[in-house]
C-alpha cells in the first residue's frame, strides 16, 4: 500500500474497485443489463427497452408494498409499457428480473 502512494497512486479506490470486480470467493456471479426507461417522471405510462428479454417487471413504493406486477411466459419480450396512469403522485422502485435471472432497479417518479 505504501509503494501504491509513493507511486501516486489511490490505494482505496485501488482496493474498492478490486472488492468491485471479484466476487469469486462468495460464489457470486454480476450480471449487468442495459435497459431504458422512458419517460422519467412519468404520468401516463412508462416505456422498457431493453436488448435481453424480460421475465417479470414489478413496481414498489417507498415503503416496500408491490403496487404492479406482471410475468411474461414469452422468451422475447424486450420492450413492455408498465402503466401508471393509477399511482398516486411520488416515487417508486421498479425492479426488472431478466430471463438469464439477473434483475435491476431503477427509481421512478410518477406525476
């Protein structure tokens, strides 16, 4: 650690990237998935684009309570229209889980 600093070097973010990128020793396998999400906020309805076909989408609020959830049987669903047309005014989480069983968040404001 002390050559990292004589060398100019950070020696946390050196050590926090390297936690980062292995997971090996937990058995832990990151998957990450692009995907959009249009618009945000949202009034109407919310768009998914995503290149990696979709299996569930389900929206929470704050305080943890599903207030929209759907399955899809079909192996190439890579774009849906979630709406939110009834959701009160405030922010959400919506959570993606992909066919190859990676998922991903994102928050979601509804006007």
């Amino acid at each position: 650690m002390i050559e990292d600093i004589q060398n100019g070097e950070n020696p946390v973010a050196k050590l926090y990237t390297s936690a980062q990128e292995d997971n090996s020793a937990l058995g832990i396998e990151q998957i990450n998935v692009a995907f959009t999400m249009f618009p945000n906020p949202a009034v109407n309805q919310v768009t998914i684009n995503t290149e990696t076909p979709i299996q569930a989408v389900e929206v929470f609020d704050l305080q943890g309570k599903s207030v929209y959830h759907t399955i899809w049987n079909s192996s190439v669903t890579t774009q849906t229209e979630i709406p939110v047309v009834g959701l009160t005014r405030g922010m959400y989480i919506v959570k993606i889980t992909f066919n190859n069983n990676s998922i991903q968040t994102q928050s979601l404001n509804v006007n």
